[in-house]
C-alpha cells in the first residue's frame, strides 16, 4: 500500500509538479491512516500483538533512511524519498503505540483512545486546514523555527482541531441520524 503510494507520488511530482505539492501528504498518509486503524482494531479487540512487531518497528525506519540515501543517489528528489523516509518512519511509531496500548490497560487512555479513534479522519483534515490556515494568516511570523514556537503552535493547533473534530463528528451524527429517521419515513408511505 505504501509502495502504490509512493510511486504515485513519484509520477505526480514527475509529470505534474504543481499538483504533487497539494496532494503528496495525502498520498503518503492515507496507507498510514489505513495502517494505523488496522493496529488500532486489533488493540481494540484485546488480541494480544506480537513481539515481532518490536523489530519490525525498529528496523522500518532504519529501512526508510536506506531507501532515501539509495534514492537520492539514484536522483529521485528529496520531496520524494523524504515522503518514504517519514512515512515508514509513522508505520513505525503507529506499531509502537499499538504495542503499548496493547499492554497498558487504563481506562482513561482507553477513552481518549476511543474517542480519538472515533474522530481520526475528522481530526487529520481538520489538523492540515488549521495548519495551512496558520500559515496563511501569519505569513510573515519570523519565530517559526524556534523549539517553543513550534510546540506553542502545534498544542495550539492540535487542540484547536481537536475542538472542531468533536463539534464536526457531533454534526455529522445528527445528520446521519436525521437522514435514516426521512429514509424510515419514506418506506413508512
């Protein structure tokens, strides 16, 4: 799956630059995302992950970084081999955490874990819009690469997303919701 993706982006960015910088990180994160729900059943579940997958987790970004030194030598861009290198480096960190949450047993995690389950595809694209709306409205912000701006800026990004992901997945139930009761009531006539 990663690999499928990383060849479009490949071919995006060879035959259309312009569109490969508005479509890459969708590319490259929609196997991650179908990874991590995948990793994220299993936990849910309650099956135990083997411990194999602590190796696998350690060796994929070791793998990543050789594939991005093999590709950068072969010519591929480093837009490119960047992609490979952070995506397989995510898959790495999605089966950690799920080996983790796999032995950790509270509750309250559990919960959150839930509840950000839940709203995961709500809270990636309300994470990217908040993120390139910042961007566009502070242009000029000259502290972007200090460690405490960085981190003032994505805590105050995630947790603005994740406000805005609870109030959009609350909408989007009532709606669905309000879509079966017609759908209920056509078949009643």
């Amino acid at each position: 799956l990663l690999t499928l993706a990383l060849g479009t982006i490949y071919l995006v960015y060879t035959g259309n630059p312009e569109l490969y910088g508005n479509i890459e990180r969708s590319l490259a994160r929609i196997p991650i995302f179908i990874l991590g729900c995948y990793w994220g059943r299993i936990v849910k579940s309650g099956k135990p992950m083997s411990e194999g997958w602590i190796i696998y987790a350690l060796l994929i970004p070791w793998l990543g970084g050789i594939l991005q030194y093999i590709g950068r030598n072969g010519g591929i861009p480093w837009k490119v081999t960047s992609r490979l290198w952070y995506g397989l480096l995510a898959i790495a960190i999605c089966i950690l955490f799920s080996l983790l949450f796999s032995v950790v047993r509270l509750t309250r995690i559990r919960k959150f874990l839930n509840l950000s389950g839940a709203l995961s595809l709500e809270l990636y694209l309300t994470y990217v819009g908040l993120q390139r709306l910042m961007k566009l409205w502070f242009p000029d912000y000259k502290s972007w690469g200090m460690l405490k701006n960085c981190i003032m800026y994505f805590v105050l990004v995630v947790v603005l997303a994740f406000i805005l992901s609870v109030l959009y997945h609350y909408i989007g139930e009532r709606l669905k919701e309000q879509m079966h009761s017609l759908k209920g009531k056509k078949q009643k006539r």
